[in-house]
C-alpha cells in the first residue's frame, strides 16, 4: 500500500505538471497578447502619446506575466550597481552602460528607447519553463518567525506562545510571523484554521484589483456583517474585522484609525467578515450535493432497471437516460430552469434571493445532479447485467438464494467496485456542468470564474482555476481507489495485476 501511495503521488504531480505546462503554452503563446486591450476600458485613455502607449502595454504585458519590465527611472536604478556614473540623459555613454548591464543579467534583457522622449527602457521575454517554475516555486509558501524583517522594529520578538483569553479564544500566537494567529478556533467552517501554510496562486489582474487569487475565491462576499468586538486596546467598537486574519503592519503605514484599535501591536492589517460563503465555498457545497443526488437516485434507479431488465420499466428508463445524453446540457439547462422558475417559482437567477436564501440553490443543484445522473444510471445497470450472468449468481440461485438477496449481498457489491473508481470521473463532470450551471444561473461560484477569466484574459485566475480542478481530479482519483479497497478487500493496489 505504502508503494501504491508513493507511485501515486507520483504520477499526481507529473500529470499536475504536465496539465499546468500546456495551459501555460495555451494561454501564452496561442492567444495573441494584444487582445488584451480589446476589453479594457482604461487604453484609449492611456495611449494618448506612443511613449505612453508603449509605457502601458508594457506595464500591463508585466503584469499579466509575459515580460519582465523595467521603466526608465527602474532601469537607472538597476544600471547604477554596475555603474554609478549613469544619469538620465540620452546619450551613447549612458546607453553603453545600459548594454553592458544586460549582457551581465545574461537574461536577454533588450535596451529599447520610447519614440517620442528617446528615453531608455529595458524588456525581457519570459520564457515558458521560468513561468511554469515560477508558478511552483511560489506555490507553497510557509509562515514563520523569521518572516518579517523591518529595520523600523529592530527589537521585534520571534516565536510562538498559546494563549487562551475571551478575546482571542485557544489560540497559537506568532510573532516575527506574517500572520499573528497561527493556529485558532472559532464558529466558521471548518471550525478549526491555520495560518501556517498558504497556496499562492498568483494575483488576479485585471479584474479583481490585483488581490491573491487565493484570496479572491476563499474570502467572503457581498455586504459586510459588521459585530461588537474588542480590540488588541481594549477598545469595544462595531466592527466587519476579522481579527484572526492579523497581519504584520509596519507602524509608518497604519493610520490613526488603526493606531487606535491595535496600539503597538503590529498585527493591525485584517480582513472583514462577509454575508456570504466565499466562491469556492458556494461551488462545493452545489458541487457535492448534486454529486450525493446524482448517486442516492442514480444508484437505486439503475439497480431496478437491471432487476426488470427488458421489462416496460428498463426500457422507459433506457430511453429517458438515452434522451437525456443526446440532447445538449445546455437545452437541458434552458428547459428545466424554465419549468422550475414557472411551475415552482423557483429563482431563476442566484442573485434574486442571495446566497443565503436555500432556494437559491434549487435549481443549480437540481439541474447538476441531472446532469450527471445519467452517466450514474448508464454504467451502474451495465454492471448490474454484467454481474447477473457471472457463475458466482448462478452458484447462489442454484443455493436456493432469493433474487433479493442475490442483488443486495453479491450483485451490488460486486459492481460498487468500478462504480466507485468512477468517482473522479462524476467529479469532472460535475466540474464541467458546473461551469455551465454557474454562468447560466449568475451563481458566484468557481465555476463561473472560468469562462469569466478567459473573456477578460486574466491568465493568472484561469491557470489557478485549472490547477485547482486538476487537484482535484487527481484527489477524486485516489479517493476512488480507497474506495475499492473498502468495497473490496481482495484488491491489492501495491501489486501489478490487480488482486
């Protein structure tokens, strides 16, 4: 078992790599960079001159990760450790300087001038296989004392102490830490957070303000929700703060409001909470409850389709499942939203009653669980007939065994094994439908963050979106083979063959 976790994990992360690369390829080298400005509104107003439009594209082609950029003012400051004698004037000494200092990064760094000021400026091509490590060399990026360095708190304090007080409740405090609270309790799901260890997947430009696309889809939404509570001061005041998410805060950057809230406490920089769950938060909870409808509905029907097979009921249900495959999800989707919102009244859009209204999430989760009811049905009676001409049934009816108890003790445990290794294949599905779902139903979700992300071109959000649906295909993999274990204890997977 112990080789089969290793290999496992393994083939993860080569197939985690080898998924993110090509996306990279896609979105870096298929899609032409200039389309970016074809939606944004803030271009014509910032390419009134070539020097400006230059300025700009390039600022932005950085931002959004093609190019390494660096404007006249950041390129003298770069040159000026190589050689203090450069200046900003424009001429053949200070452009020679420039050169040099290129040819030393050995980064195929290129010294370009603007048209209209002659001024010089420098731009590198990032090449693919720095991005994709770039990506990962960042991903995993762990809190400690040592974190913090500020040459204005020379005398800060570095270490961890648990404290236990109405303020903060069972906490582990950090300090010369990033975040203050490293390890705490409260009344949030999932009850029990940590600070310690952060994915950083990038940062979402251009939409989203450039906030951490962590952020963007793990932190709360809508209005803030605003409580009585007492600061590091002692202060009481009506407050969206969520104290647990202190962060170090250098001292010059507070401003009085905050002074008077925290006091000397340098962990003054937070969050606020929200009225409603976070993106991802509202895709899993519609994710996993259209995945148990699909399987407590699914599951049974085909059973009994399987029982009656070539009866009135197999072939009504064969026939509604086949009708189902064949028309386009995105018909299924119109139709039913249409019958739920008229016959039901049902909201037709999530955003009519809010997130925290149940019968918002009616019609998304409903229409998701149809969605992948089908492939549920189709394989499930496949292994139910499958499974009845096998010798072990024939022995058991020959035993004296009822058909009940055939089906229930023998068939059915029999096909829950590739029933269960279809796990991570209802996962992308789900994924899948849930992109549609989400968009056609305005539901702040995942899943509409995606074809959003494209539109806008906002590479950051769409590679993250995709490694994170790819981690979790590869989860839903694993989980699938735990699972024929459990349903089967004859299955080895440390041994190749099988059992």
């Amino acid at each position: 078992m112990k080789g089969y976790v290793l290999g496992r994990l393994l083939r993860s992360f080569i197939s985690i790599f080898l998924v993110i690369t090509l996306t990279y390829i896609m979105v870096f080298s298929l899609v032409p960079r200039r389309s970016v400005f074809s939606t944004d509104p803030v271009y014509p107003k910032m390419t009134k001159t070539q020097d400006s439009r230059l300025d700009y594209e390039n600022s932005i082609f950085s931002l959004m990760g093609y190019i390494d950029y660096l404007d006249s003012k950041a390129l003298q400051r770069k040159a000026e450790k190589t050689d203090k004698s450069v200046n900003v004037e424009i001429n053949k000494k200070n452009k020679g300087i420039y050169n040099k200092w290129a040819k030393n990064k050995r980064g195929y760094w290129k010294i370009k001038q603007f048209p209209t000021s002659k001024k010089f400026y420098a731009t590198r091509e990032i090449p693919l296989l720095e991005r994709v490590c770039r990506f990962y060399g960042k991903l995993i990026q762990i809190d400690h004392p040592w974190y913090i360095h500020d040459k204005d708190n020379p005398n800060l304090k570095r270490g961890y102490k648990i404290t236990n007080n109405k303020i903060d409740g069972f906490t582990l405090i950090g300090s010369g830490t990033k975040y203050k609270y490293q390890v705490y309790f409260d009344k949030h799901f999932p009850f029990i957070h940590q600070n310690i260890i952060h994915l950083y997947l990038g940062e979402s430009f251009p939409t989203f303000a450039n906030r951490k696309v962590m952020d963007v889809i793990t932190n709360g939404q809508g209005e803030t929700i605003a409580s009585e509570m007492t600061f590091p001061t002692g202060k009481k005041q009506i407050s969206p703060i969520n104290i647990h998410t202190a962060r170090y805060q250098p001292l010059k950057k507070m401003d009085n409001i905050t002074r008077a809230r925290f006091g000397k406490d340098f962990y003054s920089k937070t969050e606020n909470f929200y009225q409603d769950p976070s993106m991802i938060a509202i895709s899993l909870k519609v994710g996993l409850i259209s995945l148990m409808i699909a399987y407590v509905l699914g599951i049974p029907l085909a059973v009994l389709m399987a029982h009656f097979k070539s009866s009135w009921i197999d072939k009504i249900g064969t026939a509604s499942i086949t009708l189902l495959i064949s028309i386009p999800s995105l018909a299924i989707i119109y139709f039913l939203r249409f019958i739920g919102s008229s016959a039901f009244g049902w909201p037709d859009l999530f955003p009519t009653l809010g997130a925290q209204n149940i019968f918002s999430y009616f019609l998304p989760t409903l229409i998701l669980a149809i969605l992948n009811i089908t492939n549920t049905v189709m394989w499930t009676r496949r292994y139910m007939i499958d499974q009845q001409s096998a010798d072990y049934v024939k022995f058991a009816r020959a035993k004296g065994l009822s058909e009940y108890e055939i089906s229930k003790n023998h068939i059915l445990k029999n096909a829950s094994i590739p029933i269960v290794q279809n796990v991570p294949t209802m996962i992308i599905l789900t994924i899948q439908g849930a992109t549609m779902t989400e968009t056609i139903f305005a539901v702040p979700g995942m899943g509409k963050m995606l074809p959003d992300a494209i539109i806008v071109h906002n590479n950051s959000m769409v590679i993250s979106l995709v490694f994170l649906f790819t981690l979790l295909a590869v989860i839903g993999v694993f989980i699938g083979d735990l699972l024929m274990i459990m349903m089967d204890p004859r299955i080895n997977l440390s041994v190749k063959g099988g059992k």
